[in-house]
C-alpha cells in the first residue's frame, strides 16, 4: 500500500501538532482530549473495528453546545493544514517521490514532438502563436475567507524555509515558532465569512491573485519557455508574445446576478487600472536602481538627448505618468473627479518606453542586462497590459433582445420580438451597415434596458487590451449575436469586441453546429470577426440537466462539428470551456482533458474558466502557478500538434448506445421521480448553503423556483458534502450495468486503451465513486429523512452507486478502486478520520437547525457550527462545486 512520502507526511505530523498546541491553550486541554478521542473513534470505525461506529455516534451525541463549535474548528482547521501541505510538496524543492514528477517539462514535451516529426520551425510557429486565456471567475465554491489564505500563504512559505539541510538549529527553531504563530493566529481568526462578498470585493480578490502570485510566476514560466523554445527550434520566443493571458468575470459576469451593474463594472474595470499601475511602479523603481548604465544608442539618445544615464531618464518619465495614472484611477474608483491629462491608456504607452530601453541596451550588446528584470517587466507588460486584467461581460440573450424590442417599439418599427429570425437579421445587419444612430435622443428606456444600455457604454469606453469577450448565454440564433454588436456599436463601440455565444443545455449543445452555421452565413459578421471566432461551451448545466456521462459526450460532439463548421467557412475557432472544479461540472486533471479534446478542436488557442477555489489550488503561490502554467502549456501544444485519434464509428455506436441509456435513466429519477426532489431538499444540506455567504451571486436564478432553477454549483455542492456523488455517477450506473449484460465491455476496454476521451472519463467516475461513502450517506438519511417512501428511495440510490462501483471495478479489472492512483487513494485515508466526525456533526446539526427553525429561532452556536462542517468538508474533498 503506498504511503504518502514521508517529507509530507512529516509536515502535515508538524502542522497537525501545533494546531494541537494551539486548542490546549484555548479552549484548553480537556477540549483537546475530547477532540483527540473522537479523531481515534473515527479512525477505528474506519478500520470497521467492532462498536467503534457506535462509540464515534455517541460521542458526538454528547457533545454540549458549547464544544460544537471548537470541535468542529479543530477538524476543519486541520484538514485546510493538510491540504496546505499537500499543496506545498508539490512544488517543494527536495524531489524523488512519484507523486513530485507529475509534471513534464516544456523541453521534454518539445523534444517528444521533434521525434514524432514535427519540425522544428513548425513548432517554433506553433508556440510563439499560442493563445492561452485562464478566465477567473467568482463562482461561489471558494470557502476560505481571503485572510485565512493568506495565513495558509505564509506557512507554505515557512514550509519552504524549513525544507533547506543546512539550517543550524537556531533557524529552525525561528521558522518553526513563525509556523507556531501563524496557527494560533489561524486558530483564534474565525473562518466564516459573516457577509456576503460584494461583486467588487470578488474582483478585488481576483486581482490580488495576480499580485501575489501570477505577477511573479508568469515572466518566469515565459523565461523557461524562451529557453525550453531555444534549445528546441533554435529561436526563443518573440519579445512581443504573450501565449498566455488572464482575464475575468469577476465585475462582468452579470448573468442571474443582480448585483453586478454598469456602475460595478466600471469600478472594477478602474481597480485594474490602479492596481496596474502600482505594480508597473515597483517594476519601474527596481529597473531605474539596476539600468544605470551610459551607453545607448542613436534611437534613444534621439529621444532623451545628451545624458550621463539615458535609460532613467525614459523610466523616470514613464514612472511619472504611472504615478498620474494611479491617481487618476484611484479617484475615479472613489467617484472623485479626476485628472486624466498625460496618463496610460493605451498599451504601448507604456511598452513602447521600454521596449525602446530594450533594443538600445541589445544595440549595444549589454544583452545580460537587456535579458534581466527589463525582459520581465516588458513580458508583463504584454500579457497583463495596462487593464491588469481582460473583463468579460456575460449577459443572458433576451435582455439584449428586450432592449433592441424597446428601441425598435419607440421609433414605430414594429414588434421587434413576434419577428421571426430572418426578419430580425435583416432589421439588425441593415443597421450594422448603416451610419445613421438607432437610439433615439431624449428617450427613457425602462430600467432592465437602461442598464442594458449603460453597460455597453461602460465597455465602449476601453481599449480593446482591456476586454475580454462578451458572452451570451442562452444564444442560439445570429440575431442573438448581431444585437450585441448594434448595442455595443450604438455605445460608441470602435474596436471590434468578441462576441461569444455560450452552449449549455443538451438541447443548446446539440443546436450548437446549425446555429454557428447559420452565423457564418451572414457575410456582414464574416467580415465583422475577421474570420475568427470563439464559442464557449458550458460543462455544468449540461451535467444538470442530463447527467455527466451524456453531457461529456454531448460536449465531444459539438467541438467536433462546431471545428468541422469553422473549417468548412474558413473560420479559427477557438472554444472556451467553461469548465468547474468538480467532475459534475467538467472538472479533474486539466492537462488529460485539454489531451483528450476531439482532433483539431485545440488548434493553438484555447480557453478556460478558472473557479473558486481552484483559482487557489492552481495558481495561489507563483510556484504553483508556474507549474500549473506549464501543464497547460505544454498540453495545448501537444494537443495541437499532435492531437487524439478520433474514434472508430463503433466507439460512436457505442457511446450513442450507453448516453441513451443513461439519460433516460438520470431523468428518469432527478425529473420524473416525484420523491426526488422532497429527497433532496431532506436529505442534503442544500437550503442551509445560502447561510454560508460565499459569492455575490444568489444560489438560484429565481428564489422560488425548483431543482432546475438551482445553479449548478450547489446542486453539486449539496450532493458532494453528504457523499453520495449523484451527479457525477447517476445515469452511468445503468449505462455500465447494460453494457456488462450485453456483453460489450470487450469493445468499452479497447475504448479506454486507444481513445483518451473516454479512458479521462472512466478515471474520471472512478475518482468521484471513491470519494463517495454509503455509510455517511446512509447515516444523513437516517438522521434528516422520516418518510418510508423517500427512505426507499434513497435506499434505491445507494444501491445503484454501489452497482456502479462493482461494475467500475470490473469494466477496469481492478480489485479495488484507485489502484493506479495510490497517492491519491492514501490522501483520502488520511482525511477520512477528519472529515467523518464533520458529516456525522453536520448531519446532527442540520437536524437541530431544521427543529429550531420550526420553532422560530436558531442558537447561534448551533449555526455557527454548521456553517464550519460545510467548510471542513469541503476541504476535506478538496473541491465544493
């Protein structure tokens, strides 16, 4: 049985014994006995030891109000230490264990293709092209408060200290007393949030991600990727390239969230701005102490004159202007007036300088010092720009249909909405063609178009380095894209912006090829996209809305046709998938999806949602970043150049077979059953997960609505913290069980060997099958549910998971579930002892809860307390939604 190694396992002893330390001091030291008696209960019952189940129940049952709380803090707190230290030895410095070389380098995977026949220049192309965009987003699965992090922050940065075999004992007693601090500090600091963020406290997180950790890692991954690209094709990479880059829809996402409006929008867009330019300052004032130096040539001496110390002359002025837009930025961010004469706006404002700082140090062949921090800095300045950030704005269809049917009404058009579509595309591409304003002066719009309206102004109004793409979900027709180009337009709209069309739904994804088809077709918006095009494909309301196993194939599906249409009308299509943390939302290892796209889907260029808190797991400290960077990297080349077979027309009969089989059965119970839904509400914690004030977004597009009005982040959330996983299996357990009766598991094993795309999915189920426990979510039935019939039900549905797993095991030939996978399978034995005492908890106090909200009040301790399971669960599965 493989163990984790033992530098980890040391860290996560370290940790766990100065949380210790911590809860003898406070509550104290009979607090502590009692935490460390239920932790050696919970392990017992794991090893199944005879009574242990009973003796872990009851003393939890025991439990006073008053030790609820820092109980379940103890468990939660230790299973953020050990995700912390997990988080850690992946990037730690002493190497050697299989778990640390996970991640191949960008030469290895360079030279691997050489080999394979590609030429060298081929790939040079390749790579230098390369558009890679991470889009962050504010979805609420992110539980730890930003303070915490930041704690969690500096003791990874005391682990790295300690990881070092020359420390004498006097700074090893520093760092670890440093580490003792910071978990009493973590301890004593109360780990739920107490308000709900605001749109703009998202984005103020967001950009501080990029502070403390991608302002770092990127210029360094760019270094190692010119050097890996040197050594490779005999070319670096162009100083100008920029093959990756970060945007957002933190301040833009406005789909469903009433509390993102143009006014956040434009001070989220002001944030970036300042906060850029603070950071190009310290750039400024590190390079003015390095570029010292007196030679220079013709092209500078041309522009600063006769001077003993050209280069601080040029980083001077530009610091100057940085300062005045800071300033500017700052004020507007505060509704202040504020003075924009000589600021950076636009992008090369601020790269011409140094790229002219640049070439004259490389003229005068001070190419170490060219190649220095100055390289970095203009890397930044290529890929974050002067916005820091690209925004997107997503919008639902009909809004935008609302506001062209206002305007069209008031001018004496017609009734823009009983149109049908062909009329509606004449209507909006003769105004696309024409000069002439269509909003009329003096008009009062209603409120929902005002805002409409007032958006596009907001985004009119940046340079195109500052935007993203504008998203439409619920697009399924040209006009739905061609009005938010009149709108945009109308706003006084000069660069052309993307308009992406979002395809969620079974029915969405499979209407996706004839409504792109029908786009291309318009030749205005050919010429309008320059003949490119992005079209972002939505993984977590299909998984919703027909169960993972046909959403997956679903979404294969449509980027196939989606890349033949493209193709067929000379289009480059980039697809942007708007992918989650978990497997129920699209989630799992990012580099084996990226590889097992469909061929040519991946054509260079290639986008992806980054949420909650995998924004964290990724990308939360520059070395991690790094790494996650190169994963990516690494594999969008690779599936370029070298992409998947494509399926064998029996693969396709036999995906076809088992996706009918398995969305008749997961509708079958989550829309047809009328016990399910009562199920649900009973049996999870889904209507307490509105107490843990994680996002500015409402969990459900309409308060009073159902299941189907519910996002799928909760949806997921709910299911995940009682472990039952149905979203992620339901469905495939009937797919799997027919398959195994007629004989096809022959044909579903050459399937996983030859075709990435489905061996990714089986390792995908088995992952979240052995994250699921029977026991714990029998045990919330039996706690939460009465009703004789929903209790069958539920009995039903544990069944089938349990089917599931057997014919997993068997379709893998395995004996046990993660049998390739022993580091992980072991970290989910270690938390297990931790996260099983919280479910056991959480059950009890939903129960509480649930009573005295009958009664009309709630102990706030009992609240508090169940607030903290959500939390510690979740830390314990390493994702929420």
């Amino acid at each position: 049985m493989t163990e984790l190694h033992p530098d980890l396992r040391e860290n996560v002893r370290m940790l766990g014994e100065l949380l210790g330390q911590s809860i003898r001091k406070y509550p104290g030291q009979q607090c502590f006995d009692r935490i460390e008696e239920i932790r050696a209960a919970a392990k017992a019952d794991r090893r199944q030891e005879s009574g242990s189940g009973q003796r872990l129940e009851k003393l939890l049952s025991e439990l006073g109000d008053d030790e609820l709380l820092p109980v379940t803090r103890a468990f939660n707190q230790f299973l953020n230490l050990a995700n912390l230290a997990e988080q850690y030895h992946g990037i730690r410095r002493k190497r050697g264990h299989q778990s640390d070389l996970m991640v191949e380098s960008l030469g290895e995977v360079f030279e691997r293709l050489k080999a394979g026949g590609i030429a060298p220049d081929e790939l040079h192309r390749r790579v230098a092209d390369l558009r890679i965009e991470f889009v962050l987003t504010a979805h609420p699965t992110e539980v730890a408060r930003r303070t915490l992090i930041m704690k969690y922050d500096e003791m990874s940065a005391c682990l790295a200290r300690l990881d070092h075999d020359d420390l004498l004992p006097a700074e090893q007693e520093e760092i670890t007393e440093r580490l003792r601090r910071l978990i009493a500090e973590a301890w004593h600091t109360d780990e739920i949030r107490h308000e709900r963020p605001t749109a703009v406290d998202e984005a103020k997180w967001g950009f501080a991600v990029i502070e403390n950790s991608l302002w770092q890692a990127l210029p360094r991954f760019l270094r190692g990727l010119d050097r890996a690209l040197a050594e490779s094709t005999g070319q670096g990479l162009p100083l100008e390239a920029s093959p990756v880059r970060v945007a957002s829809w933190m301040g833009g996402d406005r789909d469903g969230n009433p509390n993102v409006t143009h006014t956040v929008t434009r001070k989220v867009f002001l944030l970036g701005r300042w906060m850029a330019a603070d950071l190009y300052l310290r750039d400024i004032q590190a390079l003015r102490a390095e570029l010292s130096m007196w030679q220079a040539s013709d092209e500078l001496r041309a522009v600063v004159g006769d001077t003993r110390e050209p280069y601080r002359v040029v980083l001077g002025q530009l610091r100057e202007r940085l300062v005045r837009t800071r300033d500017w930025a700052e004020a507007g961010v505060h509704d202040r007036v504020a003075d924009s004469n000589d600021i950076l706006f636009d992008n090369d404002e601020l790269t011409g300088p140094l790229e002219l700082c640049y070439r004259s140090l490389i003229d005068c062949g001070l190419d170490g010092i060219a190649n220095g921090p100055l390289l970095d800095t203009i890397r930044r300045a290529h890929s974050f720009g002067l916005p820091l950030i690209r925004l997107d704005i997503r919008q639902e269809a009909s809004r935008h249909a609302e506001a062209i049917a206002e305007i069209v009404a008031h001018l004496g058009i017609g009734d823009y909405l009983s149109w049908p579509e062909q009329q509606r595309q004449d209507f909006l591409v003769k105004e696309l063609r024409g000069c002439r304003p269509l909003v009329p002066r003096n008009w009062q719009p209603s409120e929902p178009v005002a805002e409409v309206l007032a958006t596009c102004e907001v985004v009119a109004a940046q340079t195109p380095e500052a935007l993203g793409s504008y998203v439409i979900s619920m697009a399924s027709t040209p006009s739905d894209v061609l009005s938010v180009i009149l709108l945009l337009r109308e706003a006084g709209m000069k660069n052309p912006m993307r308009v992406v069309p979002l395809f969620e739904t079974l029915d969405d994804l499979r209407g996706a090829p004839a409504s792109m088809t029908a786009l291309y077709e318009v030749d205005w918006y050919r010429e309008y996209c320059g003949d490119r095009q992005e079209v972002m494909i939505g993984y977590s309301d299909s998984a919703k809305d027909a169960g993972q196993l046909m959403a997956a194939w679903a979404q294969y599906q449509a980027q196939e046709q989606l890349t033949e249409v493209a193709g067929r009308y000379g289009v480059h299509l980039t697809l942007f998938h708007g992918r989650g943390g978990t497997v129920g939302r699209g989630g799992g290892p990012a580099n084996r999806a990226i590889l097992s796209q469909p061929p040519g889907s991946v054509n260079g260029s290639f986008r992806i949602t980054e949420q909650g808190e995998m924004i964290r797991f990724k990308f939360g400290l520059p070395r991690l970043a790094e790494q996650s960077l190169t994963l990516y990297t690494t594999a969008v080349v690779e599936a370029t150049l070298a992409p998947p077979p494509a399926p064998e027309p029996e693969w396709r009969e036999t995906m076809d077979w088992l996706t009918e089989r398995s969305l008749k059965a997961y509708r079958e119970v989550v829309r047809e059953n009328p016990d399910f839904v009562p199920y649900f509400r009973q049996v999870t914690p889904e209507q307490a997960l509105g107490k843990l004030a994680l996002g500015s977004r409402p969990a459900r597009r309409k308060p009073s609505g159902g299941v189907e009005s519910l996002r799928a982040i909760p949806w997921i959330f709910a299911w995940t913290q009682m472990r039952l996983m149905l979203p992620s299996w339901l469905g495939s357990d009937v797919a799997l069980e027919e398959a195994a009766r007629s004989d096809r598991f022959v044909t579903l094993r050459e399937m996983m060997a030859r075709w990435p795309f489905f061996k990714t999915y089986v390792d995908m189920l088995e992952m979240v099958v052995a994250k699921a426990d029977l026991r714990i979510a029998n045990y919330y039935e039996q706690t939460l549910v009465h009703d004789p019939q929903l209790r069958a039900l539920g009995a039903n549905l544990r069944h089938r998971l349990q089917d599931c797993t057997n014919r997993l095991l068997e379709l893998k030939q395995q004996d046990r579930l993660l049998a390739d996978e022993p580091v992980f399978a072991h970290s989910m034995r270690v938390r297990n002892p931790y996260t099983d005492p919280l479910h056991y908890l959480q059950a009890e106090l939903l129960r509480r809860d649930r009573e005295s909200e009958g009664k009309g009040e709630v102990p706030e301790l009992v609240e508090r307390a169940l607030k903290v399971t959500m939390a510690g669960i979740a830390a314990g599965m390493r994702n929420t939604g």
